[in-house]
C-alpha cells in the first residue's frame, strides 16, 4: 500500500534531502532507485517529484545521465 503525498510536499522533502546531504549546484544526485528507498517512496513518485523541480528550476534532469542540482 502507498502513501498518498502531494507533489508540492515531495519536491520540498527532495529539496529537504539535498540540504542535508551537502548537495551543491552541479552535483549529481542519487538515482531515483536510491531516493525511492531513503524516502520510503515509490520510483514512480520521486520520478513525478523530480519532474515537478525541474519545472520549478530546482534541479536538471540529463536523460541516461543523472539528474543534477
């Protein structure tokens, strides 16, 4: 069963992690399979969450490559 949580909450708790993990422009995050199991979310919603901060300016996303600060 999962948890229903709005993209607004996730992309702020994904903003959240990248503070306390030390993240910088230009650095790359962890892949949305290593996200999905710290946050205890589906690889389905960090994905919708990532989309959701790039259309915000939070982060880059580079197709095959990673997703960057």
């Amino acid at each position: 069963m999962s948890v229903a949580i709005s993209s607004g909450k996730l992309v702020s708790d994904l903003m959240d992690l990248v503070r306390r993990e030390g993240h910088e422009r230009g650095d790359r995050l962890p892949s949305i399979r290593k996200l999905s199991a710290k946050m205890g979310l589906g690889r389905n919603a960090i994905r919708d969450g990532l989309l959701e901060a790039q259309s915000k300016g939070f982060v880059k996303i580079e197709p095959r490559q990673g997703v960057y600060v």
